[in-house]
C-alpha cells in the first residue's frame, strides 16, 4: 500500500520474475490480473496530474505459486521528466506498508532527502517455496531499478 496526501504523483511498483524466468512489471499502464498468473494486481493510480487528497495505491499479490521474487517500488512521476532532476521523497508525505498474510506489517516512510525518484522498498524473494521471506531495502535512486540488481 502507498499512501500520501501532498500533490504529487507518486506511483507503486512490482517487479517479478516468474519460476519460469519471465520478468514482467505491474503498474499503472499495466495493472495485472489476480486470476492470471502471475497473480498480482495494481487496484489503481492515484494522484494522476499532482492530485492532492488521500491518495492510496494498492499491489495485491494472491500468490507466490508462479512467482520466484517481486520487488516493490515507488517513484515520483512527472510528466516532463526534466521536472524530476533533483526531486527527492522527502519533500512529500508519502509511506508504503507491506502486509503479509502471516501478519507480518512493515511501513517505510518516504522520507529520504536523496535525490532520486524511485525508491526500492522491499523484495519478496520466493525462490525456495517453503522459505519465503521479505527482505527490507529502502534505498533511494535516479533509475528505475532492475529485479536483476536485488
């Protein structure tokens, strides 16, 4: 879950790769299925056009059965990109919280005064099924990032 309430377009990310090697990435162009593997979902994009208000996004993932990891992201989306350069998370209110089905909460303001406009938050790594775990990242960068790097 991403929620923020200042003006800006803040985006959720989700970066897979499948236990058949496929990577794939959902977001707000490409917003998922959860009866279609891989089993995860985009509900919607807020804050489109620097909307203020109570902004929320939401990444659902029904399963892990197709998936070998996800990594969750956020940026600062801009329509002109030359916008961005210097931007950093701190000048917003922004905050992710994961939530596991075994209880598991970890929230992660966005608070960093990095410059940079995506920030990996976490990755589920899945890669042995019977030990899935979350690992926490929360790191600030200019690009956006590539599940080949976590």
């Amino acid at each position: 879950k991403l929620i923020w309430t200042k003006p800006v377009d803040l985006d959720l990310h989700a970066f897979y790769k499948t236990k058949e090697g496929l990577f794939g990435h959902i977001f707000y162009d490409n917003q998922g299925n959860l009866y279609q593997p891989p089993c995860i979902q985009l509900d919607e994009d807020a804050g489109v056009d620097d909307t203020g208000g109570n902004n929320e996004e939401n990444i659902t993932i029904k399963s892990l059965a197709h998936v070998e990891s996800v990594l969750i992201a956020t940026n600062i989306y801009r329509k002109f990109g030359f916008l961005s350069l210097g931007d950093n998370f701190a000048k917003y209110d922004g905050k992710v919280i994961i939530e596991t089905d075994m209880g598991d909460y970890i929230e992660v303001p966005l608070d960093s005064e990095q410059v940079g406009k995506w920030c990996v938050i976490a990755k589920i790594d899945n890669s042995d099924s019977s030990n899935s775990h979350v690992i926490n990242i929360n790191r600030v960068q200019k690009s956006e990032p590539n599940l080949k790097d976590f």
